[in-house]
C-alpha cells in the first residue's frame, strides 16, 4: 500500500530534484509529527533552525485516532485529536518548519554528519536529528476493534476513561498495564471487566492483589474477545471462554467502552543499528535530557517515553529535544 504521494507532486513541503546521488543538507531534520514532533518544530524554528519535518505513515500521530481531547492544556471546551493536531501543524509552519510527507526508511549515523533516507530514495545529511516517531498501540486484530476505533475502543484508559463515567466497560490484559489500566477505570465506571485470556495475571503480585480487592473489577480468566458489537458504538463484546477446550463456551457482556492493554510498540526500527534501545525498543534517552547515545541525535515523545505516553508530556519532551539540539548546535559552530 502506497501512503504518501510522490514528494516532488505535493506543492507544500515539496523537494526540489537533486542530481542523482547529491544528498539534501538540513541543519535539523525532525522525524514524525505528533504532539513532540510538532512542537519540536515550532521551537527548532523559532531557534532559527530551519527545521525539515517529515510526518511519516501516520500524519499526526496517534492523537489522529481520538475522537475527543479534553486533558491538554488551552482547550477549555476540549477539541478532537486530528483538529488538534492541525493547529500544531499550523504553529510550526507559521514558525518557518518545512514540514513534508514521507517515511524514514533507513538511516546512518555513524558520522559526524548523519544521514536519513526517506522513502528510500531521499537522502538527507542533517547536523541535529530529532526522532519523534511515536509509537503503535497493540491491537487483537479484530474487525470490530477499527469498525469502532474512537466509538468505544480505545488504547488509552487515561485518555479516554473520563467519557464512560458510570457506565460498564472492559479492559483486555494481564499485565501491569492492563492491571493500572483497570483500577483507574474502576474510580470512573460503575463496573470493569479484566478480559485475561491465560488463567492467571501477569501482573506484579501487588497489583494482582488491589485488582483483585477492587469491588467493582470482575477478571474473566481464560476469555478471548471473538467480536465487538453494537448500533454505530460499542455495547457488548462477545468472548469465547476457555477456548479450544471441551467445555469451550461463548460469554457476552453489555459494555459501553473498550479498552486495549496489551502493550505498544515503539516505532525504532530504522534507527537500532546505531541508537541504544530498551529491550521492548524504546529509545534510551540521558535521564533528563533527549539526548540518545549518538551525539547530535535526540528523541522525543512516545518513541522514549512508555511511562506517561499523553499528549501533553510528548509535546514537552519534543520541547525539550528542540532546546538540545540548538544548544548543540550552539555548541558546534
């Protein structure tokens, strides 16, 4: 499947031709453009870095996929994740960000100038990088997961959590997320379901237990979600209990809201030949800092960050990894 239009068809943020084999050369290139990216770019242009800012495969980022955004600061009456992400865009262009579509595909970090080549043909020699490439929410796989994506189905309890006060609303996992996941849905919603697909949690032994002693989580051991299932949003989720076993048996319950905790993975691929990643992918960053191994590259956002992963700490972060690499700069010339 083909996601971006040629670069040279798309008049904004479009590449001039260069000669075959002759490389672009950016003072600060930035790479993906959710919350960090973009404001990555607002102060990297306002620095006067001229910053090139390519949006990847998903434009936006995952904020793209939430229908409604009431916890980021300057939206009192709350605003939709591709609207928000819009007005971002917006701010770094109107800072001078050069912002293009495009992929990273491959990359090469092993000089002092480093190289990115985007959808494997443009290469790019910047000075300052900056990865803000996100991260992929797990899914099962379903149909019914994307017929309701953003209508009942979500991969983030405290994004989303507050819009099912009092209402029923399950959560599949048995790790630690899946666990934190479910308490902070119990405090908001009269009943949460822990759909467990193995016969025991995962979890710490201590969030087994509050999950456990929390009155109003009921874990279904042994359940695999078959399909979801309702009139435009989400009311009931069919599961298949203790399946592929003689007393296989197929369970419904009526829900409102969706949740997945299965994990996220980390969007690092193009660049583990050179930048030191966690096991699970994620970017290491010096504590404190977005500087990664390799000097002159910095990350931001949910591509190092599986703690937090909201708007507003991304968009902080990719603040933080504009102020390095100007810094960097500075220090350079």
């Amino acid at each position: 499947m083909n996601f971006f239009k040629p670069l040279e068809t798309k008049p904004e943020g479009s590449v001039a031709p260069l000669a075959e084999g002759v490389a672009e050369k950016v003072k600060c290139l930035i790479i993906g453009s959710g919350p960090a990216g973009y404001t990555a770019a607002i102060y990297a242009a306002r620095a006067n870095l001229k910053p090139v800012l390519y949006e990847g495969l998903q434009p936006g980022g995952q904020l793209t996929t939430t229908t409604e955004v009431e916890n980021f600061p300057g939206y009192p009456q709350g605003v939709t994740g591709p609207v928000m992400m819009e007005d971002l865009k917006k701010q770094a262009g109107r800072f001078g960000a050069d912002i293009r579509w495009g992929l990273a595909t491959d990359v090469d970090f092993s000089g002092g100038v480093h190289k990115v080549t985007i959808d494997d043909k443009h290469v790019i020699e910047a000075e300052a990088v900056i990865i803000a490439t996100g991260a992929t929410a797990r899914y099962l796989g379903l149909e019914s997961e994307q017929k309701y994506m953003g209508s009942g189905v979500s991969a983030c309890a405290t994004c989303d959590g507050f819009f099912y006060r009092g209402k029923d609303v399950a959560v599949v996992g048995g790790g630690d997320t899946a666990a934190e996941e479910a308490l902070y849905l119990a405090g908001l919603c009269k009943k949460v379901y822990l759909i467990v697909r193995k016969p025991f949690l995962r979890a710490s032994k201590v969030m087994q237990e509050r999950v456990m002693n929390a009155p109003n989580v009921e874990v279904l051991f042994e359940h695999n979600t078959k399909e979801l299932r309702g009139d435009g949003v989400v009311e009931e989720a069919v599961l298949v209990k203790r399946k592929g076993e003689a007393d296989e048996k197929e369970v419904v319950i009526k829900i409102d809201g969706f949740f997945l905790a299965i994990g996220h993975t980390p969007n690092s691929a193009p660049f583990k030949k050179f930048i030191d990643t966690y096991d699970d992918g994620y970017i290491k960053t010096i504590p404190g800092t977005s500087k990664t191994n390799i000097a002159g590259v910095f990350a931001a956002g949910d591509v190092q960050d599986k703690v937090y992963r909201q708007a507003v700490t991304a968009a902080g972060s990719g603040c933080m990894a504009a102020i390095d690499a100007e810094r960097y700069l500075s220090e350079k010339h």
